[in-house]
C-alpha cells in the first residue's frame, strides 16, 4: 500500500512513495495538497530550502497533527548553505520552518566542487546529534559518489534523481544499489512531459489504468522509491493508486527500452 516502508542501510525505514512539493509556493495550495494526499495514506513530504515552503510545510504537519514517527520528511541543503557552517545554520532555519525537532531525510541537493567535504561533515554531525535520522544526496552520479566514499565515514542511504522512462538511468540505479543506497526518483512523471507515448497509453489501456499510473507502477516494481508531485486531489489520489494491479516482465521491459537519456535538469557539475 502506499504507507509501505523500506529499510535504508542506517537501519531507519522510508515510505516508498512521497509526494514532492516543488512549485508549490503558493501556501494555501501546499497546505491543501498535503492534507488531501495524508488523508490518502501518504507519509513521505519532500521539501528543500530552495523550494521557499518549509514553512507552508510545517504549517500543513501541524493541522495533520500525526504522531511525528508516522511521517517522514525530507529537506535539502541549497547550493549557497554548503560547507560546514552553512550546513549548521540553514538546517537550524529549515527545522524551525517545519516547526520539527529533527528531519527524517536531510540531502545535499546538488553536488558542488566548493566544500564538498566540508557539507558531508556536517551532515555526519547532524545525524549524530539526532537532528537528522538519515543523510543521503541527490543528483549525485558514480563518479561524486566514489569521491565521497574516500573520506565519508558514512555514505548516503538515499540518492535522489532525476528519473523517469526517458531518463531511466539503468547504470546509475545498478550503482546505488550495488552501494546499498536507495535510489529516489524525481520527475518520476517526466514532469508530466511524456503521458502522450504510445507505449504507456497501450499498456495503460491494457489495465485500465492512467499512463501516470503505469510510470509510477514501473517504479514501485524496479524498487526505486518516488514522489510524484500535484497539487489537485484527484490526481495525488490517483498517483496513489497503483497497489492494485501488476506489469508484466514483458511491460516492464517495454518501458525499459524507452529511454532516450533525456534530462529535465541540467548535468550535474563534476568533481575532482
Ligand atoms: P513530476 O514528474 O512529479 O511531475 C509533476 C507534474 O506532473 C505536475 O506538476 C503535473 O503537471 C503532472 N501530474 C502529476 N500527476 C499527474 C496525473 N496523475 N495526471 C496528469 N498529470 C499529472 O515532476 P517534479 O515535480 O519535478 O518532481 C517531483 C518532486 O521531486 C518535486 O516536487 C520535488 O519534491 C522533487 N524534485 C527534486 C529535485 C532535485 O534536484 N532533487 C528536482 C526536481 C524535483
């Protein structure tokens, strides 16, 4: 269903699907998109300080008022907060924002040149002082994170990137996995770019279901966590509902094989 959870390497648990928050900066918006998806059974939030609704966040867990241990929440550390003290600084803001006393998942939202090491540090020291359950990165790639791995004491425990059938990044997936770390996709609807491809719309046809569905059901089963963003009830609902039905192996090779390596985002920066 959709609260179910897997266990990261830290031992620590995270709901596999979520629902982004990105472009939600409008705070009634938030707020009411937040509410209708918790009332559906999500438990997994995904902010950053770059999305400028921490607040609006907190606001919304504060009228769901769910035992803190029920939801699971995920921020970021933006471009211009990293190194050591930025680290510090900015997460103190983002908690009193959220109106928490620790985050679930805290992310270094980009990999930068500038203070590299220094921002990881920082991370390892929030989560053993209990602010921070468990640390991870996104839009890390192999080579970012075999250069963390030579000084980090602990490596990520979720990578997220931007992934979808388009971008399905098989290499980059096989890697995280292969370094016990979860891969998280963002965009996984492609940015509701790709639900006209014929392939989807056939295979949604064959289930009765919204190409949406299918996309988000071909993540569930390559075990890749995801959190689609909407702001309209109807389709966080339908975002939802995708434990009831199963693809093919020939379904899923089908979307496999419709990669292109097209990438919403720009390249991530190269470090060395
Ligand atoms: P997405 O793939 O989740 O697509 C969202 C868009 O798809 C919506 O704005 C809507 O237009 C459409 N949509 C959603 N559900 C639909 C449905 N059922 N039917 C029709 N259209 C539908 O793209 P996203 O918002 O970029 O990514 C999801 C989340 O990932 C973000 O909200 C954010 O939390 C996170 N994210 C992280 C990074 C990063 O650098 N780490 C970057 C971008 C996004």
């Amino acid at each position: 269903s959709i609260g179910s959870r897997i266990e990261l390497s830290d031992g620590n648990k995270m709901p596999i699907q979520g629902l982004g928050v990105y472009k939600m900066t409008d705070e009634e918006q938030a707020i009411n998109a937040i509410q209708s998806a918790y009332k559906f059974g999500y438990r997994l939030f995904d902010t950053a300080q770059m999305y400028g609704n921490e607040e609006a966040v907190g606001r919304a867990l504060q009228s769901i008022n769910a035992d803190r241990n029920e939801i699971f929440i995920t921020t970021k550390i933006s471009e211009e907060n990293q190194g050591y003290d930025g680290v510090m600084k900015s997460f103190e803001q983002s908690l009193k924002k959220l109106g928490l006393d620790y985050v679930d998942l805290l992310l270094v939202h980009w990999p930068i040149h500038q203070h590299f090491f220094e921002t990881w540090k920082a991370f390892e020291q929030l989560k053993s002082e209990g602010l921070v359950k468990s640390i991870g990165t996104s839009n890390y790639g192999m080579i970012h994170l075999e250069y963390l791995k030579t000084k980090a004491n602990e490596m990520p425990v979720v990578n997220q990137i931007e992934n979808h059938p388009y971008l399905s990044q098989a290499a980059m997936v096989e890697f995280d996995k292969n370094n016990q770390i979860v891969t998280q996709a963002w965009a996984p609807l492609g940015r509701g770019r790709i639900f006209d491809d014929p392939t989807l719309i056939k295979i949604a046809d064959n289930h009765k279901k919204s190409t949406a569905q299918i996309i988000l059901r071909w993540h569930l089963q390559r075990g890749i966590s995801f959190i689609p963003k909407s702001v309209h009830e109807n389709r966080i609902i339908e975002n939802g509902s995708i434990y009831d039905f199963e693809l093919t192996n020939e379904e899923m090779m089908l979307i496999d094989d419709m990669n292109k390596n097209v990438r919403i985002s720009q390249e991530p920066e190269m470090v060395y």
